[in-house]
C-alpha cells in the first residue's frame, strides 16, 4: 500500500494504478500456472508410482506367504 500511495503522491493516475495492479496480478498468476506445472506435474507422477507401489506391496506379500493350495482354492 505503501508503494502505490508513493506513485500517486509521485503523479500516477489511478488508471495507471488500476493497469499496474491488474499486471502484477497477471503476473502473479501466470507465473504461478507455469511454476505449478513444472513442479506439480514430476511431483504428481512421483506421488502416483510411491502410492501405486505400497497399493500392491501388502496383497503380494500376503500371496507370497500362501502356499499354491490355498492361492488356488481361495475365491
């Protein structure tokens, strides 16, 4: 707040404040979708293999332990 009182007091119009503060924002905002897919994409991918991963560790231990009888006749 501080800053835009010092471009007013300095001669800004508030349509250029109005047009500085919409460009921040922007900005802001497509700064923020690019950084996000960047990083969100990888870390996405990496948090869908760990959960697929622990997802299929405990049935496999669990038929490992059985034998082929029971693996067979169980329903």
């Amino acid at each position: 707040m501080k800053e835009y009182g010092g471009m007013r007091a300095i001669g800004m119009s508030n349509r250029q404040l109005v047009k500085m503060i919409i460009a921040e924002a922007g900005t802001y905002g497509i700064s923020g979708v690019i950084l996000g897919c960047i990083i969100g994409l990888p870390m996405h991918w990496v948090i869908f293999l760990f959960t697929s991963f622990l997802a299929v560790r405990e049935p496999a231990k669990q038929l490992q332990r059985m034998s082929i009888v029971e693996n067979i006749s169980v329903q």
